[in-house]
C-alpha cells in the first residue's frame, strides 16, 4: 500500500509540475489545503476518495493514471480536443514529430536491453 500512495505522489507532483502549478496554487485550485497536496506528493498520507476526484478534475487527469500510473482514453480526451484544432499542414507536421519521437523512444529502449 505504501508503494502506491508513493508512486501516486509521484505523478501527482508530475503532474503539477507539468502544468507549472505550485502546491498552493493546485490547493486552490483544487479547493484542498496545501498540506494535503504536500502530504499526497510524499507518499506521507493517503487522499480521501472526494479528492482524488477533485485533484484528477483539477489535474486533466483520471484516476486510473493517479492511482496507478495508465493511461486511459479520458488522458487522451485533452489532448485530441488541441489535436484538432491544428491546420493540416500543422496536424502533419505533428504527425512527423510523434513519429519521431516514438522511434527515438523504442531506439533507447532497444539499446538499453542489450546493455
């Protein structure tokens, strides 16, 4: 259980991160305090059900990604909504940098288990 109120801290902290909030601002936001938000991010205490609704409302994120760490299609509902808003020339020239990425990524991990 520790594990997982730990690793939950860690995407939560990610997360905000990711969205250059600071642990007060996400407390507002959140309608939460501060101390809850520090306390979640270290793995210290575990949150009540009501807020990891509000942090994953907050946050853009589901709970299947908060608690344990997988995407699901409300993560990608975000991000599709941005998507297509893109021209076409902007949505291929997208398409070109996923695809890179992508290939980048599976070449470090392919290079890392033959170490």
């Amino acid at each position: 259980m520790d594990e997982l109120i730990q690793s939950m801290g860690e995407r939560l902290t990610k997360r905000r991160k990711q969205l250059r909030l600071t642990q007060e601002e996400l407390a507002e936001r959140a309608e939460m305090t501060t101390q809850t938000i520090s306390t979640a991010e270290t793995g210290r205490k575990a949150l009540r059900p009501q807020n990891i609704v509000k942090l994953c409302r907050t946050l853009e994120i589901s709970a299947d990604y908060l608690l344990f760490g997988e995407i699901s299609n409300g993560d990608v509902a975000p991000l599709a909504a941005k998507v297509s808003q893109l021209s076409p020339e902007q949505y291929h020239y997208l398409e070109d940098i996923i695809n890179s990425f992508i290939s980048a990524v599976n070449t470090d991990k392919q290079t890392e288990s033959e170490t």
